[in-house]
C-alpha cells in the first residue's frame, strides 16, 4: 500500500489551498490567530500535528503568521536534523505553487534550493 504525501498547511486562514491538493492531502497544523505572545499552546499543537511530517514524502506550505511558519520550520528540522525539508509557497504572479527544498551542500551548510512550479 502506497501512502499518499501530505501537505501541512502552516496556518490555515481565510485562503483556498485546494490548488496545493495536486502535492499530497492538505493538512492544517494552525488554524486563525497565533498568539505571539504566547507561543506555547500553539507550539505544542503545531509539534502535535508535525509528528505525523515524513520529509522523504511530504510538504510543508508556508502562509499565514511568520511565527507559525518559523515555529512549524524549527519543529521539522529538529525532528529530522538529517532530512532534506519540502516547501510549498504560493506563487501569486503566476497563480501556482513553487516547490523548495532545504537541504545541505557538500560542505554541510544549509542551503534552500528552488525548485518547480506546479501544474
């Protein structure tokens, strides 16, 4: 059995991201508001619903709340410090998604590679 890729939706809010379906189930890690100024009832679920994120497979899409988006970043990297992370940014101009990856180079610095659009 082939397991579908997922798509984690940073923080769900007011968008319709049914044009990211074409990578994998959508699946919301927030949804609204972000408190920043406190952080750690939406750290706790965000770590809650990222347990489930396999980077060999799945996407992380970023929208909304810069603080959920760093949040859900941190919590993925330090799960899977040696796995290359899969990202999804809505590309407005030209009505798609991009996909990137951040991944390591020879020398072992993290570096974010470009990658392409959808259908």
């Amino acid at each position: 059995m082939t397991t579908k890729p997922k798509v984690f939706i940073t923080n769900k809010a007011g968008h319709d991201f049914s044009s990211a379906e074409l990578f994998g189930d959508l699946v919301p890690v927030t949804t609204g508001n972000i408190n920043v100024f406190r952080p750690d009832r939406d750290l706790f679920r965000i770590q809650e619903v990222l347990y489930e994120f396999n980077p060999e497979m799945d996407y992380l899409l970023l929208s909304g709340n810069v603080f959920a988006n760093a949040m859900a970043i941190a919590a993925i990297y330090y799960a899977h410090p040696s796995h290359d992370i899969n990202y999804l940014v809505y590309d407005a101009k030209n009505n798609t998604y991009l996909k990137h990856t951040l991944t390591r180079n020879r020398n072992g610095d993290v570096v974010f590679m470009r990658g392409e659009k959808s259908k």
